[in-house]
C-alpha cells in the first residue's frame, strides 16, 4: 500500500516514514500542503496521513481543496488539537479518519488499513482469493490455512494484487504500491516478486495478463439470496 | 460595624437636616412671635396708661394710687416725677432680679402714670407658642426617620440590585452588567466594572490560550517520542533503531527545550513584580556566546561581539533589570540566529550606548524573515517556517522581556544580504 505522508515536523516525519514502512507500507514524505498536492496530481494513493499545522497553506485548505477537485483519496488527519470542535472541522473538511498526537503507530497502521480496505469496498479484515488467505494486520498469507513466509515487498505485491482481486494491475501500479520515492526500484523487481510468489503459492496464485499486468482471480461471491 | 454605610450616612444628613430645620423654624417662629408680642404688650401698655390718665384727669381728687404687688407680673404707679435716668414713654428696666417693660406717661396734672409688665411674661409667652410650634416635630420626627430610611432603601436599591447580581457571580461569569435601567448616577461605575470584566476576561481567555497551547505544543514532541521508540523497538536494522533512537532523544530535548521556554515565559509575567538591580549587559552577552561558541563552530558558523567601550563594563553601562531574564533574551537571539544560518555564514552582535541606554544588534546571514509573516514572528507558537524543533516561543519571549524592561524589540533584514536583523534597544531603567 502506498501512502502519502504530509508532516512539516522532521523528526515525527521520519519516525512515521521508518515505522509505517516496516510494516509494508510504501511511504512517501512531504513536509509541505503545497509538494502533497502535486504529489497527489501525478501519483495514486491508497491512503493520506495529513498533519493539520502545516506552514504555507495548512491541511485543513488541502483537504478542502482535495475534496473539491474530486479526488476520494482516504486521508487520515494527525493534529495537535483535541477538542470536538477541531475533530468535527476535521472531518466536515473531508477527513476520513481523526488521530491526535501523540498516538500509537499500532493504532495508525491499524486505523490505514481500515481506511484501505473500506475503500476497496471489503468489510472483513482479511482478503481472500482461492485457497490463499491474506491478513493485512499481522501481515500473514495462509495458503489453505497453513501460514507460508513471505518477504516484505512479495507481500506488499499480493496484498495490492488482492485488494483489486478480478482486476488487472499493472506493473507501473505494483510498482508505486510496494515503493517510496527514494526506493530502488530494479527493472525487473515486479517480475522477481511476482516469481517468487508463484513459486510459494502455486503457479495459478498470479495470473500474466501479456502487455498488460497482473491479476489475481476474484473470490467466488457468496451465493445471492433470491 | 465599622465599613462606612453610605445608608447610614444618607439616613444622619437626612434626619439632621430635617431636624435643623424645624429647629430653625421654631426659632424663628418664636422669635417672631416675641416681637410681635412685644408690639401687642407694648400697645397695651400705652392704652393702659392713656386710659388711666384720662381717668386720672377727670376725677376731682387727686387719687393716691399705690403700686401694686411687685410680685405679680403687672404693677401700674403714680409718681410725681420720673426716677433719675428713665425716659418718658417705653424704657426697660432692672429691678434686683426682676426686669420689666415700662410706659411712663405725664398726666395734665403733672403726674406720671407708669405702666410696667414683667419681661418673663413676654418670653414665656413666646417661648410657649414657639414650642407649640415644635410640638408636632417630637410626633414626626420618629416617622419621618422611618419614612426617610423606607425612601432609601427604595432610592438606594438599584445600587443594592446591582452588589446583588455582583455578589451572586461564580468565578467564571464575566459577562457585562446590565447597563440599561440603571440609574445615570451608578451608570459610571457599572461601566467600570464591566470595563474590568472585560479586561479580566481577556486576560483568562489569553491565558487558557496560552496554556491550551502549550499542552498541543507538547503533543508534538511527545508524538516523536513515541513514534521513534516504536520504531526502534520495530527495527530490525541495527541502523534503523539507532537512528530512531537518536530521534527519541531530540524529541526529549526538543519537549525539555519548551518546557524550559514556557517556565520563562511564566518568570516574565511573575517577574513583573520583581525587583531590578544593575545589569553589566555586555558581561552577560559575552557569557551567553561563550556558551553558544561551541555550537557555532560545530555548525561551521562565525560568531561575532562588537561590544562598544563606552557600553562595556559594570559602571556606566550598566542597566538596572532582571539579569537572569536579559541572559533568557540574550540566548534566545543567538539561538535563534544560529538556527537560521547556514554553515560558513556569521552571526554578530554588535552592543552600543543608545542615549542613556543601549542598543542591541544580531545579525545572521540566513533567509530572514519574509515581510509578510514579520509581524505574527512575535506571537507565541508562530512559526515562520517548517518545525525544526522550535517552539516558535523564542521570539515572542525576547518581546516579552524587552517589554518588561520598556525597551523596544524590531525585526529587520540584514543591510546587503539577505539574513535577520534583531534590534533589541534598552532603557537604563
């Protein structure tokens, strides 16, 4: 999952950079408004983390102006303040979620992947397709509820690929899911990933669409009542 | 009870005032009354003893009329001629303890006929019509207190509503008075008092502020802290938990740093009342740089004094102040300074005589401030850029102390160049 970060504090900025990452996540950092809104123009996020005392234009203008220009992006507002009147002006600007500082990074990533999966319309915590079970919160994959060991990036890799199970994803968008600005990407990173996960859950887990991505078959949907 | 009852007060001028009055109207009316019996007697006695010549005149023997009783209050003689020394006509004279109104008359016989009344009767006369008068007053006067004092109590109770509607306030209420209905001659103080309430108020409301913003201030370091040990404790990379660790303790300085600004921030307000003594300001500046030289050089920056002769030494260039609060200032714009240069650039500070007092001047050779946001630099928790760790209280306390002193505290760019120009000027004080 890939996420914007937008915290003007350096050593707070740094900390959530290092701990959202060692859970999986793709963080990218900007310490202005201005550099996440052109940030979130060119590249798609899964999720914002917004601090709200910003220098320059300040986080409330740019959720308002997010809001506005259409773009649904979850975004997550960190702030300093506490009263009801600031969480309510925070969400009525179009915050999808409220933390204050200081809070537990538990309870961020906990409270990103909520944000992530209501978004991509999921209701239970855990993401399935086939015989494979994935759990974005202890970031475990069960392949026929036998756990099996994946590394950080494959597991990034599956978690998008299942997140948008039925769909096709290409490897432009795998890419900007498992890696932050600043990661080395290698030219065939996606390719090893995607290899590797084939050979732990079976070739059929990862489907090639030819010129186009990758894909991972949907879950069968519960049958509708009539 | 000893508090001045303005009740009380109003009731005794009242009631004595009163009093005088009818007082003053009895005298009157018994003074007027003796002189008008004074002319009624007088006028009888005339009659009298016109008539008793007459008769006197008309009866063949000469009648050899005594005196009467001395003791009764008239006495009517006959004489042969006036004793020595009293006139014809009306006289007043002494008898031993008696005294008395007299007509003397001359007969066509040559005989006198002296008509004399008894002073006492007249005064007493008129003493008792005059207390006729006062008579009522003994009646009236314990009414019309009752009277008075029921018509201040109504008077006065606009004055009591509004102690009432005062005394009845729980600590928090600092809503105006009502203005409207009140009488003109209170009007001045209920629009004093609400003019205290307002600034009472403003002075909690900046104060919850103040301290409401201090608590969110220290969320954020505290936010670091938390955030970097969870990520320490997380880091499987050695490098990673050492870097993080390193971050939990800036966050820890970074929180001790405020505290210590927001304490000297309290030391200003409560040091208000303190009192000064003389201050070799350039001793401390030199003190306050020595302890900063070593950062400036850690950073690759030069640190500069130019301390003026005649704005050196204990003597005549001392102020009188509070030192620990000017070294409070002093450090805080070099701090500052030093925070806002970059490597291989300088910082100086230059201390003159200004007048009678001095003139500080640091100097850096970083980004200034721009214009625009120049004026808000002195509010508490204003940053003018990104949080690098500051508080965004160091200025806003440098105004604080400067205030303190009444000197004056501006903000310039730096002559040729870009960089901050703090012009910190003291009274001697």
């Amino acid at each position: 999952m890939r996420l914007l970060l937008v915290e003007d504090d350096r050593l707070l900025g740094r900390g959530l950079r290092t701990g959202l990452s060692q859970r999986g996540f793709a963080v990218d950092w900007t310490e202005t408004a201005e550099d996440a809104e052109a940030a979130l123009e060119t590249t798609a996020y899964d999720a914002v983390v917004l601090d709200l005392g910003l220098p320059g234009m300040d986080g409330l203008t740019l959720l308002r102006r997010r809001r506005a220009a259409r773009d649904a992006t979850p975004i997550l507002v960190l702030t300093a303040r506490d009263t009801v009147d600031d969480r309510v002006a925070g969400l009525d600007a179009g915050g999808d979620d409220y933390l204050v500082k200081p809070f537990a990074l538990a309870e961020l990533q906990a409270r990103l992947r909520a944000l992530v999966r209501r978004r991509a319309g999921e209701a239970a915590p855990t993401l399935r397709s086939g015989r494979i079970e994935l759990d974005p919160a202890a970031r475990t994959v069960r392949l026929d509820g036998a756990p099996v060991a994946l590394s950080g990036r494959e597991f990034s890799v599956l978690h998008d690929l299942m997140l948008h199970a039925g769909r096709i994803v290409s490897r432009g968008q795998l890419e900007d899911a498992v890696y932050g600005w600043g990661d080395e990407v290698g030219s065939n990173a996606i390719e090893v990933h995607v290899h590797n996960l084939r050979r732990k859950l079976g070739t059929d887990a990862v489907q090639t669409v030819r010129g186009s991505g990758y894909l991972v078959p949907a879950a069968p949907k519960a049958p509708v009542a009539p | 009870m000893t508090a001045p009852s303005l009740h009380r007060r109003l009731l005794l001028i009242l009631g004595g005032a009163v009093t005088l009055a009818w007082l003053a109207s009895a005298a009157f009316t018994y003074l007027d009354t003796r002189r008008l019996i004074d002319g009624i007697i007088d006028a009888h006695l005339e009659e009298s003893a016109q008539i008793l010549l007459g008769v006197l005149d008309q009866s063949a023997a000469a009648p050899r009329l005594v005196a009467t009783d001395p003791d009764k209050p008239l006495s009517t003689r006959l004489l042969d001629r006036l004793p020595p020394g009293q006139p014809p006509g009306f006289s007043d004279r002494v008898e031993g303890d008696r005294r008395w109104r007299v007509f003397a008359a001359r007969g066509t016989s040559g005989q006198w006929v002296e008509v004399a009344v008894r002073q006492e009767v007249r005064a007493s006369f008129a003493a008792r019509v005059a207390t006729h008068v006062l008579h009522p007053l003994w009646l009236a006067l314990p009414l019309l207190t009752v009277l008075i004092w029921g018509a201040l109590r109504w008077g006065l109770a606009p004055l009591d509503r509004i102690a009432a509607l005062v005394s009845n306030r729980g600590s928090t209420d600092l809503d105006p008075l009502p203005e409207a209905g009140t009488p003109r001659e209170i009007r001045p103080l209920v629009t004093a008092l609400n003019a205290l309430f307002a600034r009472i108020a403003a002075v909690r409301e900046r104060d919850r502020r103040f301290a409401a913003d201090a608590a969110h201030e220290l969320r954020t370091p505290l936010a670091v802290i938390r955030t970097n040990a969870e990520v320490a404790l997380g880091a499987r990379d050695p490098q990673e938990r050492r870097e993080a660790l390193d971050d939990v303790l800036s966050g820890a300085d970074r929180a001790t740093h405020l505290v210590g600004q927001l304490l000297a921030l309290a030391r200003i307000d409560g040091a208000a009342l303190g009192s000064r003594s003389p201050v070799d300001l350039a001793a401390l500046l030199r003190s306050e740089a020595g302890r900063l030289a070593g950062r400036a050089a850690a950073q690759g920056i030069v640190l500069r004094l130019d301390i003026a002769p005649d704005a050196d030494g204990a003597g005549a260039a001392a102020l009188s102040g509070h030192a620990e609060l000017l070294a409070v200032l002093l450090r805080n714009l070099l701090d500052n300074a030093l925070k806002h240069t970059p490597a291989g650039g300088m910082v100086t500070a230059v201390l003159a005589r200004d007048g009678a007092g001095l003139r500080l001047v640091v100097e850096d050779t970083g980004p200034g401030i721009p214009a625009r946001v120049r004026g808000r630099v002195r509010d508490r928790f204003f940053r003018a850029g990104p949080s690098g760790g500051g508080a965004g209280l160091g200025l806003s306390i440098v105004d604080a102390i400067v205030d303190l002193h009444g000197g004056a505290f501006e903000l310039a760019d730096r002559p040729g160049g870009p960089g901050l120009q703090a012009i910190v000027t003291l009274p001697r004080g």
